[in-house]
C-alpha cells in the first residue's frame, strides 16, 4: 500500500470527508456526514465549557457562569437540531460560537500573559472556524436541494 492509498482509505474519503468540495456539488450523504462531525466538535467543546460554567458558578457563585451556561446549552441544542432537522436557526445560531468564542479569547485569553504567537493563533483558529461556520449555514440551506446519489462532477 502506497502513501497514495493509505490518505485515501483512512484520512481523505470523499463521501465522508468531503470539506473542500463546493456545496453546490455535495450529496446529502457527505452533507450529512459533514454536519454530523461540526455538530460533535461543537458539542463536546460547548459541553466541556458548560460543565466548567456550572463548576465556577456552584464553587465561586459567579453569576456570569449562569448565561455562559445556558449560551453552551442553547448552542448544543442549536447543533443538535441543525444535525438531526437541517434547521437553519439552529445553523443560524451555531453560527454565533466562533464570533462568541473570539469574544471571550479577546477580553480572557488575548489580555492574559500569551506569547504573541499564542494570540495568532487563537485569531486565526476563530476566523477558519467563522469561516467554516458560514460553509455549514451554506450547507443547511441548500440541504433540500442537493442530489441523494453520487456527487456532481
């Protein structure tokens, strides 16, 4: 086995991983796989921020602890129904996580003492995923649209 077909078999499948292909020439198997795996990263990254909400509110009673748990639980439901129901409003609010996540890096992490190479980073990461957040609503709105069989060439 080649390196060639190594990538193919278990890092690049088209119809799992099909993140460079245009919207317009997805099926809605690879949609849905794509939503599938946007909406996990999401919710294991919100359910991890809610626990540690719940965590600073019930340990230090931190009242900001309480909305940033219930935003983490609005956008876990928000990626559940954009997963399960293609709902645009929840693709619509899922949409406000990396806008949301770069907020709270600017006025917690960016003011922190990071090397500067630290703060690229999470700005970059935050603009890729806002980036990629605009492909998903892209993908949910035309869901109804795209062909059940193999991809447009």
């Amino acid at each position: 086995m080649d390196l060639q077909d190594f990538v193919k078999k278990y890092v690049w499948d088209d119809e799992k991983t099909p993140y460079f292909r245009s919207v317009k020439r997805l099926t809605r198997k690879q949609a849905n796989n794509e939503l599938y795996v946007y909406a996990c990263f999401l919710i294991l990254i919100f359910l991890a921020g809610e626990l540690v909400a719940i965590s600073r509110w019930t340990n230090g009673g931190e009242t900001a602890a309480v909305l940033i748990a219930v935003y983490s639980s609005a956008i876990i439901f928000g990626a559940l129904s954009m997963w399960r129901g293609k709902s645009l409003w929840g693709a619509w609010l899922c949409l406000t996580a990396p806008v949301t996540a770069f907020v709270n890096f600017y006025f917690d992490g960016l003011q922190a003492e990071l090397e500067t190479i630290d703060k690229y980073f999470l700005i970059i990461f935050c603009l890729l995923w806002l980036r990629y957040a605009v492909r998903v609503l892209s993908i949910v709105r035309n869901y109804g649209n795209m062909p059940q069989g193999k991809p447009i060439e």
